[in-house]
C-alpha cells in the first residue's frame, strides 16, 4: 500500500516513541511519502517536538533518522499542474495546506 505522511504524523511518531503511528511507520509494508518541504515542517517545530518528547537533541536526531528511512520525498515540481488544482479544489473550504498531500496521493 502506498501511504502520504504529513508533518503531523511525523512529529507524533517524534513526540511519542510508543506510539502507533510509530510501530505502523516502522513495521509496515507500505511505502510512504511525502512533499520534500516536510523537512522544513519539523525543524520550525523543532523545539515543541523536544519539549513535548522529552527527547534531547541527539536522540530525536536519531528517531527521526530513523523514520525517515521508511519515507520517500518528493520535489513539488513534479507533481502536476492539473493534481494541484485538482487537490486545491477538494480542499479550499477544509484547509488549503493540505492540498499539497492531496496533490502527492493524486
């Protein structure tokens, strides 16, 4: 199964070691992706993710090593002109921000 991961579920996996999204993350057979900005994402919420884990530098350098092994990123450019508005159009009265991984799974 092919999956897209947003930031979300990333800094979950980050803030909480135990928790599903981790295992699911870690233990699948999916593949998963995600728009290369996702970097970005986690490092502007870097120091919520410390402080909520718990985690010092180092070890949340290493979980999110980790997990990014399991994530296969993708430049914006190469999704489609026709998959962006599309993905625009499905979710501009939800949240514009998403359309982005609604774009990637188109």
């Amino acid at each position: 199964m092919r999956v897209v991961v947003d930031a979300n579920i990333l800094m979950s996996c980050l803030i909480s070691p135990l928790s599903s999204d981790r295992e699911t993350l870690l233990e699948s057979n999916s593949e998963f992706f995600a728009p290369n900005f996702l970097f970005a994402e986690l490092f502007l919420h870097k120091e919520k993710i410390m402080a909520h884990s718990k985690l010092d530098e180092a070890r949340l350098h290493e979980y999110l090593h980790q997990m990014l092994e399991f994530v296969d990123f993708f430049q914006l450019d190469l999704i489609s002109d026709k998959n962006r508005q599309k993905a625009y159009d499905l979710c501009k009265d939800i949240d514009v921000k998403d359309s982005v991984y609604v774009a990637l799974c188109l």
